[in-house]
C-alpha cells in the first residue's frame, strides 16, 4: 500500500517519518548527544540515507515507510573525526558505497586533507551517469573563489580540478548547483550559480571543466536561495528592492522566469517564505506564504509555470493561521501534486513555537505541538467540582431563619455523604467526547470524583504556555509569553525558570475592569528574558489556567483597556539581570520574592501589604543558595532601602575548584511535622533540608569515604553531594563520587522527608573500588541522635538547639541494570502512603521501585516473622529487573529529563508526570493496592487514565 510520509530531522536529534494522513509518528530514531545528525537524503523513492556521527562517521539507510533499517556502516572512526570551525565545515572525504552490500566501491580524498587549515572546502555533491562533481569554495583574505572537482563515477579518478574566478562575500558565501533534466538526445552538464554581490555569476559546467561563464548585469541582488528545485534548474534570488525572481537554467544559459513583488517586510505584510516541488506532469511549482496583517491571515500563492507557452499562472487563497497561538510562519514545506484547481494542494508549516500543520488548501489536516518536548517547568493544578455541587455547597443561608438553616446543612451533610460513596463505590466517570470538546469553554472543565482530571501548566523554552487535560492529553488553551522591548528583534527568547500554582486572592482584576474581586487559583511563571544584544531580564508572568488569560493584578493607575485576549502574555519586569533564587512568601496571599544577584529581594506583587509580610516572616525564612556571590554584600546598600530587603546569612565553603552547584529541593508534602520511628527511640523530626550537588575538579578537601582514599588530582572531576540544614547551614551528609566523563549529569537526586535516593555510574577505576562497572542507586535515611537509643527532648525541637544537628544516617548501596536520567517519588495526599522512587531508565522506560526494596532494614539473612509481617524480603545488591515494575508498559518515553507527582483525592494513589522528548502521565498505587474501577477492561479501553504522547522538535 502506497503511504505519504514526511521525513524530517529535529533538534532533538531525532531522525523520524510523520504519516501525512494524520500526523502520528510513523516511526523514529533517536539518537545519542555523541551520535548527531549530520545530513540525509531520499533515494529511489522508497529509501533515505542518513549520515550522522563526528564528521558523517556512520551511515545508516532506511526503508521510508516502515523505517526498517536496512544497512549500517561505520565509515570512519569518530575519534579521527576532523575539528573545524563552524563556517568552515567542509566535505574532506568521498565514498561510493554499494546500497545494497554497503561495500565501498571507491575513495575520494581531498588533496589538502592533512593540513591544519584547508585551502578548499567542499560542501555540495552531485552526480550525473558518469561524473561526479564536488564543489566548493577556495579561500582567499577578501573573498572567496569557487572550486570544482569532477570524478569519475566508475573508479572515483580525478578527471579535472580548477577555480573558477568568483568573488563571493567571505561571512556568507552563497552558491547553489543547478540541473536540468536529461534526454536521449542531449545531456547538458550542471550549472554552478553563485551570488558575486550585487550580480548573479553563472558557471556551465563539463566534465574537463571547460565550460563559459555567465554574468547577468541589470540587477542588483542581495542573496540567492535553493527552494528544492535545483535538481529541474530554478532557485530565487532576491533583488535590493524587494522583489524575488525565478530563476531558471535551460542547459545552455540562466534566465528570469518570474518575478513575485514585495516579498520583504513591510507594514502590511510579514515577509515571504517560499518552498518548490515537482507537480503529478512533473513541471515545477514554486509556493510563497506570508502573513497579512490587514487580512490577519496567511496568504498562500503558487507559481506554476506554462513552459510550452512561455508564461505562467498564479493562484491564491487564504489560510486562517492562528498566529497568536502558534507563533510566525518560519518554514514552508510544499506537495504541488493537485488538480488544476489547486484544491488538493498539501503544504506543511514549521512555526516559531515548534508546531507542525499540515494545510490542504485552505483547511487544516492536523497539527502537532512540538514544542511540548522542550518543557522546562510545569504544575498541577486541580480543577473545581461540577458546578451543581459546588453551589449546593457554598450555598448562603442567611435570611433562612433557623429552620431553613438546618435544613440547609442537614442537604449539604447529605450530598457530602453521597458525594463520598460515589467516589469509593461507582465506576470511572464519564470521559468528554472529543468531537464535541472546545478549548473556548473552560466552563466545562471540573474534577472528577477521584481527582484524575487535573490541569497541568507546562511553559516551555519555544515560549508557549500551554494547559493540558490529565485525563487524555488534550490541549486545553496555549498562551504565547510576550517579549516587550525585546519584541523589536526575531531572536529575542523568553526562558521559564520557576513555576508556581497559587491560591485564591483578593485584588483588582485585570479581566474584569478593574474591579476589585476575588481571582481564581493563578499560575505564577517566572522566567528569564534574553534579547539579541546578550542582555537577561527576570520577568514574571500571571495566568488563569483554565484559560491561559493574562489575569495581572492592575498596579494604580493601569487599565486594562489596551490588554487583547488574543495577543501575548502581559509580562512584569522585576529584575534588570539574572535572578539568582525565587521562593513563595508563606503570607497566604501567593506572594513570590526573587533575589537578584545581590541578594536583594524583589516581590510580586510588590504592594505595601506583600512588604510588610516579608518585613514580618524574614526572620523566619531561610533557604540555600547554590551560587556565587559578592562576599562584600552589606544590608541597605540599595537605594531605595524601605522597599528592598537584602539577605544576609553564611556561607558554605566548597572547594576552589568548584565549577557549579545545583539544588535538589526536599519534596516531602509535610516537611515541618513528619515524624518516623526506626524501631527504636531514634526518631527523624521534619526540618527544612536540602541537597547540593556540587562540580568541582582536582582532589576533595576532605575525603568523604574510604573508596576514596588516596584519590589524585590526575583522576579529574569529583561530584559532591550534601544535605544541608537550611537553618543553620550545617552538613548533615555528604558523599564525593567520581565522575568518568569529567562532568556530574550523570548524578541524580531525590530528597523527600528523612529519605534521599541519588543513582550514579561507577566507572571501577575509583581507588579501594571492587573494579564493578554499572550504574547504583544509594538509599539513605538520616534520624535524630548519634546514638540507636538517644532521646530528643521537647526543648530540644528547636532548629536552633546546639543537639539539633545530631543526626545519624543510614546508607545501602544496590546496583540497577539500567541507566537513570531522572529521578522523584510519590505524593499523596496526606501523606501516610508509602512513597515509591519513580525512575526514568536509558532504556526508555519508567519504573516504579517500592519503598520496601528500598528500605534499610530489608534483613540480610532469613526474613522473621515480624519482618513478613512488614513485607520486607531479604536484601540482594541486584534490583529485581521485574516487568511489572515498568509502569510505562510497552510504550517508548524516551529522554525524560524531569519528573512530577501530583495527589490525588484518594490517599492510596497519585499521578506521576515524565516530561522529556516524550510526555508520559499515568497513575499509581504507592502501597500496593489497586481499585477494580481502575483495571484494565477489555471492553471499555477508556477505564484506565494514562495516556501518553510522543513529541520531538523541529
């Protein structure tokens, strides 16, 4: 069966094949950070060849539509690959390669291929029956010249190699090679085209390189582009006064074949982007898109030229785009194959925000966000119960009298009472039918009994912030993060940094004229403005998350009239560099403070009432910092000193060597009252704690365990690890492990209550090691005491108590058979479930290992009759490789760099989010356990909530 597919490569470096039908990934290959993509091709109409690896070191060739592999090579080792600057990366070496027995036919080396800086670089290959030509530009100290080789195809024998006199710009020099289709009767050679500022130099070339060059005067041109027609012998080029020109080569010279006018920018239009393909009849057809500002749509033209004739036809049509969701056009992939209506045409658009739609005519097919890989931070936030019972509940009973009064709350007991058995008796609820779902009408989101339906705010580095369904997936709203004054350029960005769902609050909203009310529960996203002059602003902005509105508390003065609900996210500047920390203010009212690299604090909101919050619980707060700062730091030294606080505490001296530091944040639910029993008097009393993961390089100033007795500096970078007391700033553990790869990505965390879980690969080589090379998970608990039967006295309880740092830890080491790239644990509601460690593995998995694999008092010899009681099994250094503990089944997540729990309303489960190349949502039951409304049904696949997506960027 014949299927359309669109091969493409991303950011990511992802190699992948897209259905046209319906967008879903037809297949894909991932590849490794040491493994990237270099270039690829189609050929034979069913197979594509793809080169990837340091200097093009490996070639692979795939089937297209099935994406069976069907040979692989290692060309060269990548070891040898050659280094070289950026505009200087050239073709050195050429092979013929059988594609059916992956056999090298021949060798090609460049003749400069030994020296340090080469005098040709080759960037194109083309080939005919029996020559094929390399070319590429030679360098000179004011321009660049064009250099041709031509080789024979059937020994690779140089036949000819000479320049050809050019003088192309030395920052961009731009050159295409054009073909034209050949024929029994005549065989033409390709035509090198080149821009020679402000003409256009054309080069007829042969296989002895004999060829005349063509020049056309007239015309001033700023630069030339292959919109993949070069192959039949046109390109664009681009004049001075805003106008394009079709260009085409007919074998014997180079000709004007259309003109398309006002392509640049202007006021009423963006600029013009324009892709070529070959139609069913085989003649050319070039598409141009642009934005009209006047129409707010996209307007569509296809150029399709009347050879026979000596003219061509020109159609046009709208696409209703959505801009303010989806960004600017920035690439046009084009299918000429249609009626002669045009009604059929297919065009795929590649938006600033990484979404790709497919258009036909003037419809869209489907669309997929890409940009949902690039997810820097997100939350949940849970949605409101159906209205019917939220009135019933919030009802007023003033005026009622006594009677109407009971009643009233006698109706309310009663539906809390139903609503309770519902939740713990009846199925799943009913799922909302797709077809009839509009992202227009956030009425319709409520929660469900069970909690499942949440939103989930996620803010990514394409600067969109989105707000999906947890139940299925669905994109709810997108919101586009507005740039202000660093709007003016295409290369300003706008990076998320922090996150944070607040609670319900009094003040003038922005949405509703001004008046005061009270706003809905918010998401607070603060994030680093980058313009294209290097400079970094903090600014923050506020959303409904139902929504995606821009709902900012109105500042005096300010009115909301200018504000559209279809343009950018309302943004508030809050710091004029990078922010060094931000934290919520536990007033009650979702304040954020953020600390500026002076340590001096800023407010959001920043009104009389938030400062004079901060005045009163500052004595209270405290938190760790992994950064650098000024150690001249003084309190006042701001201007405006009334306004502006400044923190003041100690500091933590790593080693000199120390490179960077990042935070693990203690992610217990309660972290101020926990408290857990070891068996004995030895208790752990919940703190503010936090783990430090430091990077640093030659010999640690203390060793921290006998593995690492008598390390040298020669051995390279050392990972640190430590929990802090984030009172008293004390070190209550620490561990240095080796890093192999001179870096600590390798090294990850988790931290909640008294329980720290960190995984890192052995290399072996580490001194007084036992030589195992694999990856280990280290499980540690810490308790009050330095002895098993010390008792912690009530006065004692105090963060600033001399005995409060007393504390002894507990540590198991285990070896996994896979390798880790992130790491969190479970959440419930209030917290009296057993917390699992949710992994993600390299095998592009999520596991999730139960806490009593994991517990320090698994037994090492035979289990007793107490401990079966417990659930505890005897300990083995090897965690079971089990199945069933992949909660993400049979589908591929791959590159999960992040992981989430959100509770629910059922204190036996919880939702756990891996975010990555691939979004994965599922549920889980930390203790075992599991609801039969929540098993798998053959006959209702809908009964169980987990759904998954696979993205990548383009």
């Amino acid at each position: 069966m014949n299927q359309t597919v669109l091969i493409l490569t991303t950011t990511s470096n992802v190699f992948a094949a897209l259905n046209a039908t319906d967008g879903s990934i037809a297949w894909r290959s991932i590849h490794d950070g040491d493994d990237p993509i270099v270039a690829f091709d189609v050929y034979d109409h069913s197979s594509v060849a793809l080169l990837s690896g340091p200097g093009g070191s490996t070639l692979r060739t795939y089937n297209a539509s099935t994406g069976h592999l069907l040979l692989e090579r290692r060309l060269h080792n990548p070891a040898h690959a050659r280094r070289r600057e950026l505009q200087h990366v050239g073709i050195t070496t050429g092979r013929r390669i059988d594609s059916q027995s992956g056999e090298v036919v021949w060798t090609w080396s460049s003749p400069d291929q030994g020296l340090v800086q080469s005098l040709v670089v080759y960037s194109h290959i083309r080939t005919t029956p029996d020559t094929v030509y390399v070319i590429g530009f030679a360098k000179s100290k004011t321009a660049y010249t064009l250099h041709v080789t031509t080789l024979s195809i059937a020994n690779g024998s140089t036949i000819a190699s000479v320049n050809i006199s050019a003088n192309l710009a030395t920052e961009t020099p731009r050159f295409t090679l054009l073909e034209v289709p050949t024929s029994p009767l005549s065989t033409p050679g390709p035509c090198l085209t080149g821009l020679e500022s402000p003409s256009i130099r054309a080069a007829m070339l042969t296989p002895g390189l004999k060829g005349q060059v063509q020049i056309l005067p007239g015309v001033n041109y700023t630069h030339i582009q292959d919109i993949g027609l070069a192959r039949a012998g046109q390109f664009i080029a681009f004049t001075q006064g805003g106008s394009a020109h079709v260009m085409r080569y007919d074998g014997e010279s180079l000709q004007l074949m259309w003109e398309f006018t006002d392509v640049a920018p202007r006021e009423t239009c963006s600029e013009s982007y324009f892709a070529g393909t070959l139609g069913e009849d085989g003649e050319p057809r070039i598409a141009s898109v642009y934005w009209s500002h006047a129409n707010r749509q996209a307007i569509h033209q296809t150029f399709t030229p009347r050879l026979a004739e000596g003219k061509g036809q020109v159609t046009r049509y709208a696409l209703p785009f959505r801009t303010h969701e989806h960004g600017v056009i920035r690439h046009v992939t084009f299918d000429g194959r249609s009626s002669h209506t045009h009604e059929t045409t297919r065009q795929l658009l590649t938006t600033s925000t990484g979404a790709l739609q497919l258009w036909k005519h003037g419809t869209l097919q489907w669309s997929r966000e890409e940009a949902l890989s690039t997810i820097r931070v997100a939350a949940f936030v849970p949605l409101p119960p159906p209205s019917a019972s939220s009135d019933l509940s919030t009802g007023s009973t003033a005026g009622q009298g006594i009677s109407g009064t009971v009643l009233t709350c006698i109706r309310r007991c009663s539906e809390s009472i139903l609503q309770h058995l519902r939740m713990y008796t009846m199925g799943p609820s009913t799922r909302e039918d797709r077809s009839t779902r509009s992202s227009d009408a956030p009425s319709t989101l409520y929660s469900d009994q069970f909690g499942l339906r949440q939103v989930i705010v996620a803010a990514t580095t394409e600067g969109i912030l989105y707000g999906l369904d947890s139940s299925d997936g669905w994109v709810i709203r997108r919101s586009l993060f507005g740039l202000g004054w660093a709007s003016d350029r295409a290369d300003g960005r706008v990076f998320p940094v922090k996150m944070y769902a607040l609670p319900e609050k009094v003040g003038h909203v922005a949405n509703d004229g001004g008046k005061e009310g009270t706003m809905n529960q918010t998401v607070v996203v603060v994030t680093q403005r980058r313009a294209h002059n290097s400079l970094v602003d903090t600014v923050v902005f506020e959303v409904d998350p139902l929504t995606g509105d821009d709902v900012r508390l109105l500042e005096d003065g300010e009115s909301d009239t200018s504000r559209s609900r279809y343009g950018p996210l309302e943004r508030k500047d809050m710091i004029q560099g990078l922010m060094i920390e931000s934290l919520i203010v536990p007033d009650g009212q979702g304040t954020v403070a953020m600390l500026d690299e002076s340590l001096q604090v800023q407010l959001y909101p920043d009104t009389p009432a938030t400062r004079a919050s901060l005045a009163r619980l500052a004595p209270s707060l405290h938190l760790v910092l992994p950064t650098r700062t000024s150690s001249t730091l003084s309190p006042g030294s701001d201007n405006d000193a009334s306004t502006r606080t400044q923190l003041v505490g100690h500091r933590l001296a790593f080693n000199e060597n120390v490179s960077t530091t990042r935070r693990v944040p203690n992610m217990a639910n309660r972290a101020w009252s926990w408290r857990d029993d070891l068996g004995d008097n030895s208790k752990w009393k919940g703190r503010g704690t936090g783990a430090l993961l430091e990077e640093g390089s030659g010999r640690p100033e203390e060793v921290g365990t006998a593995a690492q007795t008598g390390l040298e500096e020669s051995l390279g970078t050392m990972c640190g690890l430590y929990v802090l007391d984030s009172v008293e700033g004390t070190v209550l553990y620490r561990v240095r492990l080796l890093a192999p790869e001179r870096r600590c990505d390798d090294v990850h965390a988790a931290l909640v209550d008294h329980w720290l879980v960190y995984a890192y690969f052995e290399d072996g080589t580490g001194a007084g090691g036992d030589g195992t090379k694999g990856w280990r998970i280290v499980s540690v608990e810490m308790y009050e005491g330095k002895k098993p039967d010390d008792v912690t006295r009530s006065l004692e309880l105090s963060s600033y108590s001399n005995s409060a740092t007393d504390i002894t830890t507990y540590e198991q080491a285990y070896l996994i058979p896979y390798g880790v790239t992130a790491l969190s644990t479970t959440s419930t509601r209030l917290g009296v479930t057993l917390k699992n460690l949710v992994v993600a593995s390299h095998r592009h998995a999520v596991h999730s290992v139960p806490r009593r694999l994991l517990d320090l008092r698994r037994p090492l010899g035979k289990v007793s009759p107490s401990e079966a009681d417990e659930r505890f099994v005897t300990y083995e250094v090897v965690l079971p490789d089990d199945a069933r503990l992949a909660i993400s089944h049979n589908y591929e997540v791959a590159n999960i760099r992040q992981i989430m729990s959100a509770p629910l309303q059922l204190e036996s489960t919880s939702l756990v989010l891996a975010i990555g190349l691939d979004l994965f949502l599922t549920c889980v039951s930390p203790s075992g356990t599991s609801l039969p409304m929540w098993a798998p049904d053959p006959l209702v696949p809908d009964t169980l909530p987990r759904w998954t997506y696979l993205l990548n960027v383009p």
